[in-house]
C-alpha cells in the first residue's frame, strides 16, 4: 500500500469515527439526532459561526478540531441541560464542552496517542487564524433542530522522530 492510500485510509477512518461522535452526542445530551452532512476537503477560507472552540491535537496525529455554531443552536442546546437564560458566557461554556465531548469520544476510539488540549473559544471572527501546515482540513456539516453548525477537522500524521546519529 502506498503511503498516499495509507494517508487517505486513515483520513476516511478517522472521519468516520469523529461523525459516529457527533451522532452520539446528540442522541445522548439533547435526545435529537442530528443529521451529518457528507464530509468534504476544504479550500480557502473556514466559514467559522457565532461562536468557535478549537481542541489542539498531538501525539501519533497532530493538528486541531474546530467546532463552529450559531448562537440558536447553542441556546437550544443550553435549554437541554436546564439553562433557559443563554448568556455569551454560557454560550462559549456549551461550545467549548461539545468540542470536548467529540474529540474525547474520539480519544477513546484512537487511544491515547491521541491527545486533546482544553478547549479555546472565541466568539466572532478572529483577524488572524493560523492552521497546521501541510495538513487537509476536512468539513463535517452537522444540522440539528434545523440549525446548521460545523466540525473542522484539521489533522495529520505526526511527523517522525529524528533519529541520533
């Protein structure tokens, strides 16, 4: 198998492993499954949301996993685990712990060389965003409750130790 196919392999692998962590969690914390778009590769800019959580990955892949949605789906979401007063704040608190939840399911599934950071939310758009070089970044589009947010996946195999000759 060449390198490219093995790249390829684990992409499709790895992506299917983060849609089966955004089906669970839907199921299980608002009882509503959630429909997932079909992945695709992205080009030029991110469409980032209302609010944004990023996971920096390392260990065997390395990269970040972004997690991008409306303010209506993340108060929705709130209302779910009995916060019926969405705030700024609290809307940043659910962003980030659902861009946790995924990317600690997925964890489970790869082991523990793959390692998550805490999450870093913002709101907006920042002026500069900086992705992993040489890495795809791949768009799983996510609607619930006819709310369309999105999981930016932005991992790659890490690069290989330097050896000491």
């Amino acid at each position: 198998m060449s390198s490219t196919t093995a790249s390829t392999s684990l992409h499709q692998a790895t992506l299917s492993i983060f849609v089966q962590a955004i089906m669970r969690y839907f199921d299980r914390v608002a009882c509503i499954p959630a429909e997932i778009g079909t992945p695709f590769l992205l080009e030029g800019e991110a469409e980032l949301l209302d609010v944004t959580s990023v996971i920096g990955v390392t260990g065997d892949l390395q990269g970040c996993v972004f997690f991008t949605a409306p303010r209506p789906l993340l108060d929705e979401l709130l209302g779910h685990i009995a916060e019926y007063q969405p705030t700024d704040e609290l809307r940043c608190d659910i962003c980030g712990e659902v861009a946790n939840t995924f990317t600690g399911n997925v964890r489970k599934q790869l082991g523990p060389g793959f390692m998550i950071s805490v999450p870093v939310v913002f709101s907006g758009r920042p002026e500069h965003l900086l992705w992993p070089k040489n890495t795809a970044r791949y768009v799983i589009p996510i609607v619930w409750q006819s709310k369309r947010s999105l999981l930016i996946v932005c991992i790659g195999d890490a690069p290989a130790a330097l050896s000491a000759n």
